[in-house]
C-alpha cells in the first residue's frame, strides 16, 4: 500500500494546526521513497552527456526514479537548460480569460479534498468565477533554480538567503532545484535584479496569469487535464518529500510546455490577497496572521495534491510544510 492511500485517513485538521509530519500524513518512522541505490541502480547515466541527461529527465515513461537520478547528475555536470540571464520563457497570448470558480462547485472540490485536511473558506476564497483580459506577456518555462539565486546573491550581496539553504551554504548537489524558502521581498528583489541587467521588463507573474497559464487558457484543473493524476507532479502522495531536479516530471507539464506548475515548491505571485470581483473577503488562518499576504500558487513537495489545482488560492504561513519558491515572467513589447 503506498504511503498516500494508508495516510490520508489520518490527515483530517487543518494542517496548519498539527506537525508538519502530520500534515504530511507521515508516521514517526523512517520512511524511504527513492531508491536507497539510486545511482548504482542506474549507473549508465553517469557516462552520458548533458543533452542526453536532458533527454533521459525529459521521457516519461521513465521511472520516477531514474529521472530524478538523471537531472541529478546534470545539475553536477552543468545544466545546459539554465542561464540565469537569459532564462527559458515561454510566450503566452492573453485574452479575455475565465478565471476562479463558480460558487456551485465550492462543496463539491470541499469534499474531494477534506481528508487532507482542507478547509472549505479555502475553496470559497475562489470564487467567484470572473472574466480578466490579460495582455500578451511570457513566463519562464522552469522556477527559479538554487543555481539561479546564487548569482544574483553573489552579484548583488543581498542577504535574502533561502532557509533551505541549511547555514545559509549554497546546496551545489541540488543546483537545478528550484530555490526556496525566500521571502516575497526576495523574489521581488530578484526579478529587479534581473530586469537591471537584461535591459527586460521581468517581474513576477500576477495571480491571473498564473492561472491562465496553468490551466493552458482553458479553465482545466489541473495543468494535465481535469483529474488528479500523482505521478505527474513532485507533491506529498508519491514524490520524494524533497525537492527535484526542475523539468522531472514530464506528464504534468503544461500544454505550452510549462514544467513544474503543480508541484515541486509553491510559487509566490505579484498580488496580493483581495475578494475577486463580486466576491467576499475570506478571513482565513492565513488572513489571521499575515494580514495582505502575497499569493502563491501551484503545489509542492510537501503538500497534498490539491494545491495542484489551478485554481487555488494560498500563499507563505510560517510553517516548514510550505516551500515558497517563484518564477519569473516577462512584460512583452507591444508588437512582440
């Protein structure tokens, strides 16, 4: 029985309110989920080049195993996906866009996912379902990486440094990770930097193009489809319970070719929490202890699936359970 299917029934409170390994739906023991022998078991990756590691993380009929082991030993060699000043974006168009969920739906998301502990005003807080006209504007294809963050930290001597970072020293073997926990401020800061030296008009995405990019402009659940599937994105039921080399999961990513918009680290937005359009404040436990909080969305390693959902709302309660990461996006010029 896998750990998801003989946990779940204990993760009933609001996981704000237990331990993080209950959250998690964690026992007390030891628990393992990759390979103990991960490289032994796939020791043929360790003579392949980089482009071909790019391959081997990108097929997903491969195990789950062998991916991770194979962006692993990329991040080692040198990740030829990533440039910190000329990262991987994809364009989007924009348009008149549906976004949120119809107030008819609330019970309905409420009890498919109220035995891993979420509460109800954390669905209505989605409602309702609006019209938003977004401009053309690019996202970067992978979240900010550990290697990325590194050099503006180097170049700017700025003291966000990530808590995961444990005494703040750079984690080299899990440079193409993506980067967290930082601040909002820390994001922020970044993707200043970053549009300082490109002569760009980076910035982080706002909520609506978040989820309009997530869902691929179609107003989907999850960025796959309509259903939850666990092997397509680095969360709590199946994953690892750490970080992953970004792009590992192929099967989630988003028609546009989006990678890790489920899962791997929670990712900060420019907005900041308010009521849709036509829509109520929800003072949450969120709302409670960090008034205007900054939204967050997608799902991560340490969180259930239903932070997967396209739709949901959240954002950093300090708590070691959320893994607050972030990815870039880009203003476009009007005849781009």
């Amino acid at each position: 029985m896998s750990l998801s299917q003989r946990s779940v029934d204990k993760v009933l409170a609001n996981p704000n309110e237990v331990s993080s390994r209950e959250a998690m739906g964690l026992s007390e023991k030891f628990e393992e989920r990759l390979d103990p022998h991960l490289f032994a078991s796939h020791r043929d990756l360790l003579a392949q080049d980089a482009s071909a590691l790019v391959r081997e993380l990108s097929t997903a009929s491969h195990s789950a195993d062998r991916r991770i082991a194979a962006g692993a030993v990329l991040g080692i060699l040198g990740d030829p996906r990533l440039c910190t000043l000329r990262p991987d974006m994809v364009r989007l168009p924009g348009g008149a866009v549906t976004l949120g969920l119809d107030e008819s739906r609330v019970d309905e998301v409420y009890e498919r996912w109220s035995h891993v502990g979420v509460q109800r005003h954390w669905i209505t807080k989605e409602c309702p379902a609006h019209v938003m006209q977004l401009k053309p504007f690019a996202l970067a294809r992978y979240p900010v990486t550990n290697q990325e963050y590194r050099d503006f930290l180097l170049d700017t001597g700025a003291h966000f440094l990530p808590s995961s970072w444990t005494h703040g020293v750079y984690p080299i073997f899990a440079a193409n990770h993506p980067v967290w926990t930082v601040t909002p401020d820390a994001a922020d800061a970044y993707v200043a930097w970053l549009s300082a030296q490109t002569g760009r008009k980076f910035r982080l995405p706002t909520e609506s193009e978040w989820e309009y990019a997530s869902s691929g402009g179609g107003g989907q659940e999850y960025p796959w489809g309509n259903q939850f599937l666990p092997d397509h994105a680095n969360t709590v039921e199946t994953g690892p319970l750490t970080t992953t080399p970004v792009g590992c999961y192929p099967a989630g990513f988003t028609a546009t070719g989006l990678a890790d918009m489920a899962g791997n680290v929670e990712e900060y937005t420019a907005s900041t929490y308010a009521p849709y359009p036509g829509g109520t404040p929800v003072t949450d436990d969120l709302a409670s202890v960090e008034p205007g909080y900054r939204i967050a969305r997608g799902g991560s390693f340490s969180r259930y699936g239903d932070l997967c959902r396209c739709k949901r709302r959240h954002g950093w309660y300090r708590s070691p359970i959320y893994a607050m990461g972030f990815r870039i996006a880009e203003t476009l010029a009007t005849n781009a």
